[in-house]
C-alpha cells in the first residue's frame, strides 16, 4: 500500500478530472483547492466577481462526506452574529456570554468568506484564532472547529493594515483568477456546460486525517532541503520575507502532496507547489514563479552564468591579444620603445603631451596619443601577422577553456539523462497542473539548446587563441538515487571569475 492510500489516489483523481471537465481554465485553483482541504491549510482567491470562486468552494465541500459548507458575504458592517452566530438568549439568563453556533462559521468544515478583506475588527479577532488554531472562544468555553479549510475571496488586494496583513498571512495558498480566455471554453461555458455540477466521488473526513498523520513521518529528499534553501536566499536578494512559520506549513504540505500522490518521499517536482505559497505582492508572483522552476529543473543550473563566463572568457582573450602592438612604436619624445599596449598607457599617463611614432613599411608618421589608439585599433583588423600570447598566458587560458567546457559537458550529459527522469517524477505528482508540466520541460529542452550554442561560443573563444576544442565524453556518472540533484552554490559569480582571471593574466 502506497503512503497517502491506493483508494484515496484514485479517488482524488476522479475528483480532479471532473472539476478540471467542468470549471474551465481553472486547474491549477482545482489542485490548490483540494490540496489546502487535504492539507488543513487556508486558500485565497483574488479576482473580479463572477469567476467562480463560491461555485468551486461549495463543490469542494460537496466532495467530502458529511461535510458542512458555510458561505457568507462580508461588509464593513457584517456583524459577529453573522459569522458566528446569535447570542443564546437562554445563556444570557444565566449570565453568560454564549452564541448559537450551528450552522455557523465555527460549525463548517468548509467555508467560503467573499470580501473577506472588509471584515470588521469586531469579526477579525474570532476569526484570526480559527483560521490559525482551529479554535473558537464561546464565551467560557473553547470550541474546537472541525473546518478543513476557509476559502477567502476578494476583488481586491488588501490595504495597508496591520490586522489585515495578519489576515493575508493566515491563507497559505495564494491564486489570482481572471475570466475564462480561450474561445472555445468560453463556448463551452455558456451553450454545453450544465448550470449544475455534483461531484460523482466523496472523501470521507476520516480519510483526510489518516492522510495527514502519514505525511507527518515522510521523509524530504536532501535536493529538497537544498532547493528550499538556495529559494530562501534568492528571495531574501529581493527582500522577500516569509516567515518561518510560513516555511514550516509549507513543507507540510508538501509531505501531503507526496504522501496523496502515492510517492515513498518529497521529491524535487512537489517544490514546483511553492509559486503558489510564497508570494505575497502580485508583482512578486513572476518571479518566485520563475525562481522555483529554475531552482526545480536541474537544480537550478544557470545557463545565463554559464554564458557570461564564457563571455567574460572570450574578452579577456581578446583583451589580452589586443595587448600585443601589431607594429613597433616609439615615443617621439624621449625615444622610448613600445611592444605591449598597456606599457604606452602607462606612458601617457605620466607623459600626456608626448607624441609616437608607427615603425611601419614606407613613410611613418607622428601621432598625438588619442590619434595612435585609433591608428593601432584600425590595424588590428589588418595586421597580415597574427598576435600570438607568451606561452604562460596561453596556458592559463587554456586551462580556463577546458574547466568551463568540462563544466558545459557535464551539465550537458546531466539535462540528458535528466529529462526522462523529470517526466516521471511529474507524472507521478498529481498536483501538477498540465501548463506547470508542459513549462519545466519546455525549460529543461531551451537550456540543452542553450547549452549547444555555448559550444559554439567556446570553440571561437578558442579558435582566436588557435586552440583546438575537444569533444571529450565525460566520463558516466555512478548510479544515483532518483531524485538527487545537485544544486549550485549562490556565492560563485561572474565578477569572481573575471577577478581570478585578471590576477592571472595581469601584465607586467
């Protein structure tokens, strides 16, 4: 028996194929939805009315057995009655503060709350404690909540507040939903669906609490805790902050993810889940997004480095090259002799009203320094003889040739090997949506393709030291774990390299 339950998979299988069938466009909120039920987490969806925000809650709560779904339109004048229900007129008798609950928010075991964003303070302070703790305070007595999850929903982002900001950071899963863009949905919507949609399979309550005690003992793959790691770094570069009660939720989550999928561990493809976690303003969701499948595909292998490196490589060739004067010349001055670049910069310097003579064929002509730079820059496209480096800094380069076209192989045999394995591993994920899906191999393909164009790249750079490229195989790697991948450390960069290059090849 698989983790999360043979019957539970194919159970939510069902579900998602025939909420995915009827809610067009909608999948990724379908898998976010019953993930946050399964999960015990809150959801929030941000978009203009009319999206099918309480349609789609309501069919979720339909989807577990037994369970009571509550659904309110809040108002800066929604009252606590309204929420939580009336006061007993009998418990005030008795001198005691005591609401009817049935029927009520602290009685659901899914709730739906549109314009949550303008609930009152007289609401928020109930209503933070249920959403975060499950319980809720009827008078002397503390009432444990059965709610698997609050859907929240608003047309609008919330205003700068701090019990508002306390009320975003309750809803875990985060989704923006706009109105249906294919034409053929759109069709489909208005002149196929049916107005009503039962779902044909349940859930029972028992089952999703099974779920979640088996996922609290399944193990996270080490490549995980280094992807969630590399992704905190990069977000706290773009002073995004989550906090670390947000991060241990998050990975709860994800242990149900795997655990309902019927995977033995939390592999790399659960970790695609966070672009949906992690953001808190809408201009931070491209981002984390693309951060995520980056950190996902590969482990976060940057081609754009790779390609700078191999840039910076090929200046520093032609840097150096264009050291070595294509013809002599002398300092009409003081006579002094010239065969490096760098040695009549460092003339000028202290010489500025010197003038040079070119030692070319026939008649040589003086030149003011700012008229000899561009003289020797024009002969360097025309220079019949071919600049040649000392064999010391030939060697250097060389050597810094084969490290970044091994390291190019290498990562080149590592996305071959790879892609199979990535297919399996999403196809195993049922929480994947089919754009999510179709992205990371598409991202995975574009940098083998990048990776072949950084070839090229490198046998010109090589080509102008006359250096032969090599296309040495590297040498197959020992069987590994599935799921393991390497993920780069973030302290290396282009200026690094380029330094280390600099210090090697500096002049004297």
């Amino acid at each position: 028996m698989q983790p999360g339950g043979l019957a539970l998979k194919e159970n939510l299988l069902e579900i998602k194929s025939a909420f995915t069938s009827y809610f067009k466009e909608r999948e990724a909120e379908i898998n976010g939805s019953l993930l946050a039920v399964l999960s015990g987490e809150n959801i929030l969806f941000l978009g203009p009315p009319g999206t099918a925000k309480t349609q789609l809650a309501k069919n979720i709560c339909q989807s577990i057995e037994g369970g009571n779904f509550f659904n309110y339109l809040l108002t800066s004048f929604s009252t606590p009655e309204e929420i939580f229900g009336p006061l007993s007129l009998k418990a005030l008798e008795e001198d005691e503060f005591r609401r009817k609950i049935d029927g009520c928010l602290p009685t659901a075991h899914v709730a739906l709350l549109d314009e949550i964003f303008k609930a009152s303070s007289a609401i928020l302070n109930s209503l933070l404690t249920i959403l975060n703790e499950r319980k809720y305070h009827n008078g002397r007595e503390i009432v444990d909540v059965p709610l698997l999850s609050v859907f929240g929903a608003s047309n609008e982002f919330p205003e700068e507040d701090e019990s508002l900001e306390a009320l975003f950071d309750r809803f875990l899963f985060r989704y923006r939903l706009s109105y249906i863009q294919d034409d053929e949905n759109f069709r489909n919507l208005l002149f196929r669906s049916p107005d009503d949609f039962e779902p044909s399979v349940s859930i029972q309550v028992s089952a999703i609490y099974g779920l979640r005690e088996n996922a609290k003992n399944l193990p996270v793959d080490p490549d995980v805790e280094l992807i969630i790691t590399e992704l905190r770094k990069n977000l706290q570069l773009q002073e995004i902050e989550i906090s670390d009660r947000r991060w241990k939720k998050v990975i709860q989550v994800l242990k149900v993810a795997a655990c309902s999928s019927g995977c033995i561990a939390v592999d790399r493809t659960m970790a695609l889940l966070l672009q949906h976690m992690l953001w808190n303003l809408p201009e931070e969701r491209e981002f984390i997004r693309k951060t995520v499948f980056e950190l996902v595909v590969s482990g976060g292998i940057s081609t754009e480095k790779l390609h700078q490196e191999a840039e910076d490589l090929q200046a520093a060739v032609s840097i150096a090259l264009k050291n070595e004067l294509p013809v002599k010349v002398v300092c009409d001055s003081c006579g002094e002799e010239f065969l490096l670049r760098q040695e009549i910069e460092i003339h000028h310097v202290s010489h500025q009203n010197h003038s040079y003579t070119l030692k070319k064929e026939g008649a040589s002509k003086i030149y003011p320094y700012d008229n000899l730079i561009r003289e020797i820059d024009s002969l360097y496209g025309t220079a019949v003889k071919a600049s040649t480096l000392p064999p010391s800094q030939k060697e250097v380069f060389e050597k810094e040739f084969e490290t970044l076209s091994d390291k190019v192989r290498r990562v080149k045999y590592r996305l071959e090997e790879e892609r199979e394995l990535l297919k399996r591993l999403m196809e195993a994920n049922i929480w994947l949506s089919t754009l999510d899906r179709n992205e990371a191999l598409l991202l995975h393909d574009a940098r083998s393709i990048e990776l072949s164009e950084l070839d090229i790249l490198i046998s010109k750079a090589q080509s102008m030291l006359g250096l032969q490229s090599r296309q040495v195989q590297p040498k197959p790697q020992p069987a590994k774990e599935e799921s393991k991948v390497y993920v780069p450390d973030s302290g290396s960069s282009v200026n690094s390299f380029m330094k280390g290059i600099g210090s090697r090849l500096r002049l004297k």
